[in-house]
C-alpha cells in the first residue's frame, strides 16, 4: 500500500494506536458477552476484533525494522483500550445482577432505597457472628449496581454487600428500570 508507505511515522503510529484501541475495546466486550452467556453477539465482535487487529499488526509488523516507533504506540493502543472496553460496557451493561445485603439495623430503610432501580426478591432474618442481621437479595441490570450500592450505603453505612452476575434467572424477574428501556421493547417484539 503506496499510501500507507507516504505516512508520516507519527500518523501511521497514531492510527496504529487508534486501531488498537478499537479492537481490544471491542476484545474486551467481547469476552464479557461469553461470560454472559451471550454467543451470538461474542461471535460476530470476535470477527471484527480480528480483522481490525490483523490490520493493525501488519503495518507494525512490515514496518518493525524502519520505523520501531510503531511498537510502543501499538502497546499502548492495547493498554487504552483495554480501559475503553470497560467503560463501554459498563454503559451497555445488559447482564442480571444479585446483590446480597448484610444489614444490622436498618433492612427495611435499606430495601425502600432500593426504589426503583432494582428488585427486592427477599429479606431474611439472621445473625452474624457480632449482632443480630438481616439479609436482602436484590436483582439489578449492571448499569444499576452501583446507583443501587450508592443508594443503600447512604442509609446505611456500616452494611455489607457482595455483587455476582447472574448467569441464569428466573423469567418473572424483572428488576425495575426507572423508565422506559429500549432493550426490553424489543424483545417483545
């Protein structure tokens, strides 16, 4: 490629750069779509992942000796998108979420805060080792979770939570969105 030859090192490492971001983003979000169980969208980011990354590491490749520039740029387009590919899909977060809460004295203030932005699917009487608790599950989308977290310890400070992905669900859980969702708009239909 005459063109790609004509660049300036600094553009071609900047392009470089910006190709990596693209398909180790997409990398990122793509491994997450397997963990969620989601093979058809995995499948169809993995074929663009590889043939952004195959366009990419040709021109470090042919070009290692001349111009070794292009390795850093290459490396930290990687280390970028790697970053990028987490907050992408903690804005698309789709996955079903169980939060589990330890709450001493303030369970039913707890499950209040909850609102609208997830689902109390119970509230258990226990103990722990120190005092007397109560254990709430909540069921959230992931882009929820940390409204939710933020929400509950601000009634509660001293509570504790652990957050899991849910590969499965039961169908009649439907945590709240706080309005309209497209997503689930489309499924209907």
């Amino acid at each position: 490629m005459a063109f790609l030859d004509s660049l300036p090192p600094l553009v071609l490492g900047l392009g470089i750069f910006a190709l990596r971001i693209v398909d180790v983003s997409i990398g990122t979000v793509r491994t997450i779509s397997v963990v969620q169980g989601r093979a058809r969208v995995a499948v169809v980011l993995g074929f663009f992942e590889v043939l952004i990354w195959i366009m990419a590491v040709a021109q470090v490749v042919s070009r290692i000796d001349t111009t070794p520039v292009l390795a850093p740029f290459y490396a930290g387009g990687y280390a970028t998108g790697v970053g990028v590919g987490m907050l992408i899909e903690r804005r698309l977060s789709r996955g079903r979420y169980l939060i589990r809460i330890i709450s001493h004295t303030k369970a039913p203030e707890v499950a209040a805060a909850v609102g609208n932005l997830g689902r109390v699917l119970g509230t258990f009487p226990g103990a722990t080792p120190v005092a007397p608790a109560s254990l709430l599950f909540v069921s959230a989308i992931g882009r929820r979770v940390p409204d939710i977290i933020a929400a509950v310890r601000a009634v509660d400070p001293e509570l504790v939570y652990t957050v899991e992905m849910s590969l499965g669900w039961s169908e009649n859980i439907h945590p709240a969105t706080g309005g309209w969702d497209w997503r689930s708009r489309v499924k209907r239909q």
